[in-house]
C-alpha cells in the first residue's frame, strides 16, 4: 500500500487532535482482542454491516459449534449460514467465509497466517486484500488486532465521520480510502500501539462526543480544530 506524503501542516492538526483525545481517553489503550490472525479475519468478515455485540454472538456460536476452521470449510455451506444467524446477511457470509477458507487452504502451508509478521505491512495487506470481500478496514483489523500486533491504521464509520468534520479528510472520501490518506498522516516513526490508540480514540470519540446526529460540540475538547464543530455552534448562537 502506498501512500503519499501528507501536507505538514494538516498533519500537525492530526498529531495535535491525538494528543488531546488520548489525555481524554487514556492512551495507551489496551488491545480489546488476543485472537490468531486467521480467527480475527473470520471475526472482521463478520463484522461487516454489523453491530459489534451481533457479529460477536455469531462468532461465537461459529466456534462452538465448528471445532477448527478447517471444518467450517468442509461443513455444508446451511450449516454455517445458521452458526452465524445473528449478523447481517448470514447468507452472504456464509459461502463467502468458506471461499477464503478455501483459498487459504490451496494458497497457504501455514494456513494460521502468522506468516504475515515476517512480511512488510503493505505486502502484507495487499495478500491479504486479495481474497474475497477483504479490504482495506479487514486486512487492517487482522494485522493490528490480532496477536500480530502489526502497524496498520483501521477505520471505521466512527472514526471516518470525525475525521471528515475535523477537516483531516474530504467528505467526498469513502471510508476505503480514507485509510490510505489517514494513515499517511500520522508521524512514520509512531509504533503499532501509538497507530492503534489513534483509531481507538478517534472511533470512541465517534461514539461518545461526535454523535451522527446531534454531536456534543459543546463540551469536545477539539472544537478550535473542528470545522464542522465551529458552524454548529455559530448557527446555534444565531437560532
């Protein structure tokens, strides 16, 4: 993956939003997940379109019921959409789970993918973009998530929808692209934690401040840098 070197001074303002939002909620922010890689990409496949507590029954009852991996791949395709009833469009996830498990397993001797700490971060994502209905936020979530621990940026809608109000990307940019451009932002030398709090705070920020509907502008500790922010408040004063 390449990215393109940002512009300094919109990079200060993202360094500058970090800081304040990682005194506000306690960096460094302990990894939330200890899962192998190949499980944090079955994990993050079925979280697409789904409400976290949704996507983590159903994985769950997956691994119940499916000892190894290697029968989830072998099982009827009925089955395994029925393991994972609980998050959205099981129907579709559940050929779609056996297909990467399928090109894992004609692809890879290490069908665990621990391989992928021994590779460069872009090479790395760019395999594991290579399967079927993996992108940019999965290939991510499975090298910074999962017991790899790699340096790679997640973004999710949360974290899009701050960064966008903040001004630190265009709001015409989707949240695939988006990873590529926030990334690039943050300082080359920040380690896989510093990389990790950023996405933590931004998308909890996201969740408890910057609300869809209704943001807490008033009390967000990073309304000078906001530029949406600023606007609500001046039209609020005018109402």
């Amino acid at each position: 993956m390449l990215f393109q070197p940002p512009d300094p001074e919109l990079q200060h303002k993202a360094i500058l939003i970090h800081d304040r939002l990682c005194a506000l909620y306690g960096c460094p922010i302990p990894y939330f997940s200890d899962l192998d890689p190949l499980s944090e990409l079955i994990a993050a496949l079925l979280s697409h379109r789904t409400k976290n507590a949704d996507s983590h029954r159903a994985f769950q009852q997956l691994v119940h019921q499916f000892p190894t991996w290697e029968a989830v791949r072998t099982a009827p395709t009925e089955m395994i959409e029925q393991a994972i009833a609980p998050c959205t469009w099981a129907e579709q996830k559940a050929p779609r789970l056996q297909h990467v498990l399928q090109r894992i397993h004609e692809q890879c001797d290490d069908e665990s993918l621990s391989f992928l700490s021994e590779m460069p971060v872009a090479e790395a994502r760019a395999w594991l973009e290579s399967l079927p209905g993996v992108g940019p936020k999965t290939s991510a979530a499975v090298l910074s998530f999962s017991r790899l621990r790699r340096r790679a940026l997640a973004v999710d809608s949360h974290h899009h929808r701050v960064a966008v109000r903040l001004g630190l990307i265009a709001g015409t940019i989707s949240v695939g692209p988006a990873h590529a451009i926030l990334e690039a932002q943050l300082p080359a030398e920040w380690t896989a934690q510093q990389v990790y709090d950023n996405h933590e705070v931004m998308m909890m920020h996201g969740q408890k401040c910057c609300y869809y509907k209704n943001p807490a502008c008033d009390r967000c500790p990073v309304l000078d840098l906001c530029p949406h922010g600023q606007r609500r408040m001046i039209d609020r004063r005018r109402s």
